[in-house]
C-alpha cells in the first residue's frame, strides 16, 4: 500500500522546501507527493520533481484551494 500527500501551493516558495522536506523525512517510504501548483507566479514548481522521483508537480490556472485538493485526489 501507498500513500499520497498532496501539497497545494500558490506562491509558497518560502515554504515549499520546508514542507517537503518534513514529508519525505516520514518513515513511511512508499510514498507519492502530489504538488499541486495553483497558478503560481514565484517559482517554477516543475523543477521540484528533479529533486525526488517520488514528486509529481500539476499546474493548474488559479481556480483555489478546493479545486487544487480536488485535481490531486483526482490525479
């Protein structure tokens, strides 16, 4: 069994690397984290999943944090 975190961010490149860096330090180590960039203007969020295979980044056009959760449990 799996388990997948779903991050939705808007221009939180302050927090970003905080906030991943406490998921995979879990020692739960069949993980998936789900990045959901919701129309972010501050960083290129793609570049996140060069740093762990386990990260997969969907960019999505502003439409809120609902939607954004939504997309990532839909992904």
């Amino acid at each position: 069994m799996s388990v997948s975190v779903i991050i939705p961010v808007r221009n939180g490149k302050e927090f970003i690397g905080e906030c991943l860096d406490s998921v995979i330090k879990q020692d739960y180590q069949a993980l998936e984290i789900i990045v959901i960039d919701d129309g972010s203007t501050d960083f290129d969020y793609q570049t996140l999943s060069q740093l762990d295979a386990r990260i997969k980044v969907i960019r999505l056009e502003g439409r809120g944090v609902s939607h954004a959760r939504n997309a990532g449990m839909a992904h």
